[in-house]
C-alpha cells in the first residue's frame, strides 16, 4: 500500500501551518493535489494557499482524526508532534516521514544516540538529567582548566536557537542549573567549526534517493541568515557529507525530504564533519532549491510522500538565499529595487516580530553550458 502512487488530485494533509507548509501546499497545489492544513493559529500562512485547513492544536486528537479522514497521506512541516497525535494518524492513514524519524529528532537526546549508533561523529557531549545532574556532565566535559565553552541544549521544544544556553563552563554552573530546573538536556562543547552546511536529500518509498548540492549556512543568533550554494568544500568532503545523510536517511527507513546540518571542523590538519542536527522535514537551507533547481526540495517532498517518481536535484544556478527576520522585511521594496533579479518570497505573517522568520530572497548566477 506504501508504495502505491496517489491518485491524481488526491489530498495531502500538512501538519504545521508556517512557511513550509505554505511552500509546501504550493507545491502541492502545482502537481494538482488537494491540501489541507492543521495547526493551531488561525492566521497560519500556510492557510492562505491550501484548499482546506483545520484551526486546532497539536493536541488535539478529534481534529487529527478529522484530517486523518480527509486525506490519502498526511506529511508534517515540524517535528514536535506529540506520540499521541502520531499514533492516532498512523493508525487512521498513511503518514511520511515515518513516525520514528519524528521521535527520534523531536528529542535531542535520542537524537544523539541516533546518531552515535550508527558511527558518525558529532560534538562532545553529555547527557543531562535536570539541574542535579549538570555538575558531573560538565566535568565529564570540560578540560582541565574548567573552562570551556558549550552549549546546554533542552532535550525536547528546541528550535532557531530556542531552548539552548551557551555557557563558559564550570564557572557559570548555578547560571546553567538556574536555567535548566528538573528539565532533561544536551550538553555539548562547542567547536571551532570551519563552516557549518546541510545535506537536503529526499527518499522514496522503495529506498531511492537524491540529493541537492550542499549550501554553506550561515547563523545570526543561532538562527539561519543565509544558504549559499556551492559551499566552498571538497568534493571528498560533499560526498562523505551525503553519506552521511544517506546512512541516517537509511535507518529511519525514511521517506520525504530529510535535512541534516553538520559542521565541518579541522582537527589534526584533515577536515572532518560533526553531524549537528536532523530535521525531518523540507529545510530553511534548502529553499534556493525553487529557484536553481528543476524540482524543488518542497515538490520533491510532495513527490515522494505522494509515491510519484522524485525530481532531478541537479542545480542550474549558483545561489544565495537570504532570510529575512523580524523589521527587515520593512526594506523588501529596497531589496527589489537594488537587484531585479532578486526573487522574494514573503510569508504574509502580519507581526513581524524580532527574529521572525518574514520571508527570504534569492539570488542565482547562471552556470553556463561549457
Ligand atoms: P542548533 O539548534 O543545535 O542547530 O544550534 C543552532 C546554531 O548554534 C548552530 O547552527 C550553530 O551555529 C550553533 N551551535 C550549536 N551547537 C554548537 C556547538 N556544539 N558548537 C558550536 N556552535 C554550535
């Protein structure tokens, strides 16, 4: 049943109503699907561009049963859905990414596990159960002299930055304790990455995959300011990032568009790469992918949780993604009018509060035919 390709004009539920699922429904809505959205606030942007939606929160089972009998498949546009809400869709209808892939990287912790079990490399790090705990795994981590910089992450609800504290080290211990309370965490060291990137791949129900080139990110506040495409790395070091992503894509028997973020540090003279985080959804660091690519990381994702064949992944373009957070969407015209090939993508969320996510552009450099 997996596998079998939904009928032209079927209907795709969308869990989350923000940018992706507006991005999403979009590209639903080009390949003749019926959407319908659910997430909790009434003006979700994705609302504006699909045929349906339902106005409920997370939490809410009778309206995920009301979705469940609307659609042929149900995808998601966020990963902190709760267990209760995964098993009564998946017991009502087919849902893609799977439902492990969602617990797994809704938890930090598991996340980590995750990733440790299958060999790959990420940050030093500890786990941390509540305020109490805190002391042994900061000494388990730390050097010598007690101070060095990491970063306490909460374990569920993190986001853009949310839910972490950045810390000296053992000197700032009541700070960090303060902070945490009885909640369950990550402690990572931070590291002196050269530059951090992300494999945006997509997998099909019978296991095919492809992969988009890898942008180089960068944060503001630990939230993603730009993507830029090429990044300045090997062609070692970008398939070693695929596989990566492969290897993680492959255990959760995924299927959808998956991201994963990485850093690329350089210890002992080689380059080496530290999986950061897994998002089990279409990426912030892969919408230049509308413009410099034939088929979208968003349609490709319709594609595959849809069961139709994937699209060709392959770039056109040079490209640089810009967000656009909070007040500086006011300068949207500005940025038109200083470079007309700039292709703006504006949410129309109203407020546009510090750090918000308001919309992006995208600029490309054609690549040639040698
Ligand atoms: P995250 O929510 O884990 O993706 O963290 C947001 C951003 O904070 C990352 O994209 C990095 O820029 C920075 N960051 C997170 N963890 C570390 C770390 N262990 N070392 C250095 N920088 C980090």
């Amino acid at each position: 049943m997996a596998s079998e390709p939904l009928p032209r004009g079927g209907t795709i539920g969308i869990l989350g109503g923000g940018q992706l699922g507006r991005m999403l429904a979009q590209a639903a809505a080009k390949l003749g699907f019926q959407t319908c959205v659910l997430a909790p606030e009434a003006d979700s942007p994705a609302f504006a561009v699909s045929g349906s939606h339902i106005v409920a929160g997370y939490d809410d089972a009778e309206a995920f049963k009301a979705l469940a009998a609307r659609c042929d498949v149900v995808t998601f546009e966020f990963e902190n859905v709760s267990a209760e809400a995964l098993g009564i869709l998946e017991g009502a209808v087919r849902i893609a990414p799977p439902r492990r892939a969602l617990e797994v990287t809704q938890d930090r912790l598991l996340e980590k596990r995750f990733v440790d079990s299958l060999g790959l490399a990420t940050a030093p790090w500890a786990p941390v159960d509540g305020a109490h705990a805190l002391e042994d795994a900061l000494a388990s981590l730390v050097g010598q002299d007690g101070d060095s910089p990491m970063f306490l992450k909460l374990a569920r609800q993190g986001y853009d930055g949310k839910g972490q504290l950045r810390i000296g080290g053992l000197s700032d211990l009541g700070k960090a304790q303060d902070w945490l309370g009885e909640k369950a965490a990550v402690l990572e060291k931070a590291v002196s990455f050269e530059i951090e990137l992300s494999v945006i791949a997509v997998r099909a129900y019978g296991g095919a995959m492809a992969f988009y080139d890898v942008p180089r990110n960068t944060h503001r506040g630990g939230v993603l300011h730009e993507s830029l495409v090429p990044a300045p790395v090997s062609d070692e070091i970008r398939s070693q990032a695929r596989s990566y992503a492969r290897q993680i894509a492959e255990a959760l028997d995924y299927v959808g568009v998956i991201a994963v973020e990485m850093f690329l540090v350089r210890e002992g003279g080689g380059p080496r790469l530290l999986v950061n985080e897994i998002a089990p959804r279409v990426h912030n660091s892969g919408h230049w992918t509308i413009e410099a690519c034939a088929v979208s990381q968003f349609e490709n994702h319709i594609r595959a949780v849809a069961g139709w064949p994937l699209g060709a992944t392959d770039r056109h373009a040079d490209a640089r993604m810009v967000n656009l957070l909070g007040s500086d969407v006011d300068h949207a015209l500005a940025l038109l009018r200083e470079n007309p090939a700039r292709s703006l993508h504006l949410y129309g969320k109203r407020e546009a509060r510090a750090g918000r996510k308001m919309g992006h552009y995208v600029e490309l450099t054609l690549l040639r035919d040698s």
